[in-house]
C-alpha cells in the first residue's frame, strides 16, 4: 500500500469535491507475433495460453482492488492487450459475468473488445457480441499488403477486409485502428487507405502517426519513413478525407460518425478515473484528499503469481500537485474542443490559476484559445501538440 507519509504530503492536490466517473480496463497481454513497432506489454505465445487462469486472476485482482472502489459505478471496460481476441468467447463471457457479479455497471456501460484479422472468426464475433462485447476496435492498420509487411502484421489485406466484413454483421459500433507515414509510404497511399477505411462505414476510425519507440525492433533497425515534410502533408490528406468523409475529430488520432465518440478513451481524456487490472496494467482512483497511480507487474506469469499471493500491484503512489497539472493537460489538451474550464478543478482539486503562467504562455504564442468557460488548443497547437503539452511540464514552470 501506499506510504502514509507520502499521502499527507503537502505538495498533493488539495482535495477533490466529486469524484470523476470510473472505467475499468482489462489487459490480455498474450499476441501471435510482436510488430516491430509496438512499445505496449505485449507477449508472443509461446504454446498454450493460460486464458482459464489468467481470467481467473484478473477477477481475483478485481475482488483484492474492491475496497478502492466501493459504492462506484462502472461507465466503460475496455479489453486491450495484446491480442484479446485470441481468447476463446466462452473466457470473454465469463470474465465479464464476473465482473458484473463484483461490480455495479451503468445500463449503457460502453464495452470494447480489441481484436486483430488473422485471429478472428465470424462465429467467434458473434459470441463476443452476445458475451456482451458493444464495441469491437479491429487493428487494420493499413490495406496495402506491402505497408502490412513492412509493419510486421500477421494479417493481410484481404483478411483485414473479411475481418470488417464479420464484424459489421455482429456489430453496430466497430473501431478500425489505421496507421500513417509507414515505411516507404507515399501521400497517395496514405489516401487510399484513408478512403478505403471511410468506404466501410464503421462508427469509429483510430488513425495514428507511425512513431518510432524506444524498446523496439524499429528503434533497433530504423525502417525509412517519409521525413517531418512527407508526413504533415500525409497526415493533412488523411484528416481531410476523414473530415470530408463526415468524420468528427475529436480527439489528436479520433474521428467519429453521430456519437459514437469511444467512451472509454474520453475518460481518459477528460481525466476520469480508471481501475487497470492483469499484467502491467496502470490505475489512476480519485479519492476525496488524494489521487492514487497504481502499476501492476507486467510479466505474466509473475503477475499470476502475484495474484495468488494477494499482491498484484507493484507499485502504488500518490500523484504530486505538479503532476496532477500536467498530466491533466497532457490529456485533455488532446481533445479538439479542449475542456470547461471548471473540469480542470473537478479532476485535479487544484483551482485553474495554478496553470496561469502555462496557459498565459501557450495563449501568447498561439497554440490555445481560452475565455472564462473553455480552453482549447488552436489550430497551431493541435499541429505542434508536443510543444503546447511541454509547456505544462513541472520543470518548464
């Protein structure tokens, strides 16, 4: 548990009036092959994957994480990995009866399921649905196959393509994950891509600028990848045929049709709460005089282990005044319509003008735009995001 002297601390946000809304997320770390791109908790199977157990141990995760939690409502889950789809339906099933079992979920609780072609069946999504999976987010990528080989995918574009195929008949809300300024990637490319990817007429697209991680295959043998040139005007033709497609972006990398924003990524945005379980999950819970962060271990069998022993999390501290400020903004500086300006002492217990020297300096150089009731990044900011978040950064202040 957490230091008392550490939760007394002085330098902690002062005290938070109403607690955010609360989400849970759930991770499968398991995947048939790592992309050489990828900087997540992720394991390549090696033989059976221990999905009985492993489900097993995120609900007794669940139960030893209670009392953090009693008495709140559940408003999304989210089962991200990894791979999740490569669990069997019937493990989905009950891994979520469980958690209905443990915890109260709001009648709309917005559920997601992340899944990849080359690991799906039409059957097997029908049964994700009927598990009560509401939200299905496939990681396409791209529809070129020499893009999808260059990305290390162990799926094809005409998998991809039956992969949306199977989806869309079992799913009213399906997510597709794209990815730009891949290796060797020409603007037209890109944009056909992009119109494919509205042509399926999903309620959700995810689209993201390839980076290149620390930790990786593509950190340790850098593909070529268009210069910052390429990729601004790549990334232009994407968003352009998005929005032009009736896309709403919301969010850096997030377009939507109607309402379908993802509810669970907003929270994070909107720095809401969320209770992570399974390996190297993290957790952010509010409490009325403290913000906790909690990390749980991430190798897998070590977290079984843990949990038997009644010891997932590996550590566990309270969030300091400087950071609550920063990493508040760090999220919801990432939404297209920024936030209300009252939000910002609802999250963190801290009163707006603790940010004044920030935000005075971002308003002077033109990357936000701010009145008495919101504060949002311009269209300067949202192209040089980095530089406006860095500004909030505790030694920047």
């Amino acid at each position: 548990m957490a230091d008392a002297t550490l939760l007394a601390s002085p330098a902690a946000p002062p005290g938070l009036k109403r607690l955010p809304p609360l989400s849970l997320y759930l991770h499968i770390p398991w995947c048939v092959r790592k992309c050489p791109y990828c900087d997540f908790n992720s394991h390549e199977s090696k033989g059976e994957i221990p999905q009985d157990e492993y489900c097993a141990a995120l609900l007794r995760d669940l139960e030893l994480s209670l009392p953090l939690v009693w008495g709140r409502r559940i408003y999304s889950i989210f089962i991200g990995g990894g791979t999740p789809s490569l669990f069997a339906a019937n493990a989905i099933d009950g891994l979520l009866s469980g958690i209905r079992a443990r915890l109260p979920l709001a009648a709309d609780c917005e559920v997601t399921l992340e899944a990849n072609p080359g690991t799906f069946e039409a059957e097997k999504f029908r049964d994700f649905r009927a598990a009560g999976v509401t939200r299905l987010s496939i990681g396409i990528q791209s529809f070129n196959p020499r893009h999808l080989k260059a990305l290390g995918r162990i799926h094809d574009d005409n998998e991809a393509r039956r992969a949306i195929e199977s989806a869309a008949r079992a799913f009213d809300n399906v997510n597709l994950d794209m990815m730009y300024a891949l290796p060797g990637q020409a603007l037209e490319e890109a944009r056909r891509d992009a119109e494919e990817a509205v042509s399926w007429n999903t309620a959700h697209l995810s689209c993201y600028h390839l980076t290149i991680e620390p930790d990786t295959v593509f950190q340790r043998r850098p593909p070529v990848i268009p210069d910052a040139d390429a990729a601004a005007a790549i990334e232009d033709c994407v968003h352009a045929t998005l929005v032009g497609a009736g896309f709403d972006q919301y969010e850096t990398s997030a377009f939507a049709r109607g309402n379908r924003r993802c509810r669970h990524n907003l929270n994070y945005w909107e720095f809401g709460d969320y209770l992570g379980l399974g390996a190297g999950a993290h957790s952010k819970l509010s409490f009325p005089d403290r913000i906790l962060r909690q990390t749980r271990t991430k190798q897998p069998r070590e977290y079984l282990k843990r949990v038997a022993a009644g010891e997932p999390v590996l550590e566990e501290k309270r969030l300091q005044r400087a950071d609550a400020l920063f990493e508040f903004m760090m999220n919801a500086l990432r939404l297209t319509e920024g936030f209300a300006v009252p939000l910002f002492q609802e999250r963190t217990g801290l009163p707006i003008s603790a940010a004044a020297k920030p935000l005075d300096a971002a308003e002077a150089r033109g990357l936000l735009v701010r009145d008495h009731q919101s504060i949002r990044p311009s269209e300067l900011g949202r192209r040089f995001l980095n530089d406006l978040l860095e500004m909030f950064l505790p030694e920047k202040r």
